[in-house]
C-alpha cells in the first residue's frame, strides 16, 4: 500500500511538473502595444470639455499648439506640435489636421487660458 501511494504521487507530480513545463514553454505571450502617432497631414479629433461649446472658443482656421504634459505635480508642458482646426464636429468635438510635429493621444492643445483639448486619432472608416 505504502509503495502504491509513493509511485501515484511520483506520477502526479510528474503529470504537475508536465504541465508546468508546458504552461512555461508557451509563456505568458507578449502584448503588442500599438502607440498612435499622428504626424503632419493626419487628421485628429479634439475633445473640448469645457462648459462652453467647443464652436464659441475654437474656430475653422485657427491653429493651436499642441503639448505633452511633462510632470503632474508642477504641471509643465513640452510643446510637441500644431494642429490646424478644420471644422466643428458637436458640442465637443473638433476636427484638426497636424500641421507640425508629432501628436499623441492624450496630448492638449491649447488656446491661451480659454480652454484646451484632449486630442485623439481620428477613427479608421
């Protein structure tokens, strides 16, 4: 009996160690991180979540700058490029093309002390 218990746990232990291995072999596989950036003559769609419309602050023509946020705690910002507003989408939404630089989601464009906005890819149709 005693010889029946030590040859079932050798097996389920080298069953475990099987299955591990394998698990390990094949590994946890890499995510692949696409990061969108936008580069001149790329369309961009803008968020502008301010209390007014978008349309009363940014205007078709007018070109912005566009920054990274460098630090939270002091609130500085790198100046990455500029965006051309093409036309008023909504309340919120803006249309722009890049005109310079390169330009991330999550980077803001910035109109003087009037507002800003979270910039985006335009979606693939």
């Amino acid at each position: 009996m005693h010889r029946l218990l030590i040859v079932s746990a050798g097996i389920s232990l080298t069953w475990v160690l099987l299955l591990m291995s394998g698990c390990a072999g094949l590994g946890a596989q890499p995510l692949n991180k696409a990061e969108v950036v936008s580069t001149a003559g790329a369309k961009v769609t803008l968020f502008y979540g301010g209390s007014r419309e978008a349309s009363a602050v940014f205007c078709p023509g007018e070109t912005v700058p566009v920054y990274r946020q460098e630090s939270r705690e002091r609130l500085t910002y790198t100046e990455q490029g500029k965006v051309r507003i093409t036309r008023v989408v909504d309340r919120n939404y803006l249309e722009g093309v890049v005109l310079e630089g390169e330009i991330k989601p999550g980077y803001l464009a910035r109109k003087g002390d009037l507002g800003c906005l979270v910039t985006a890819p335009e979606p693939e149709k």
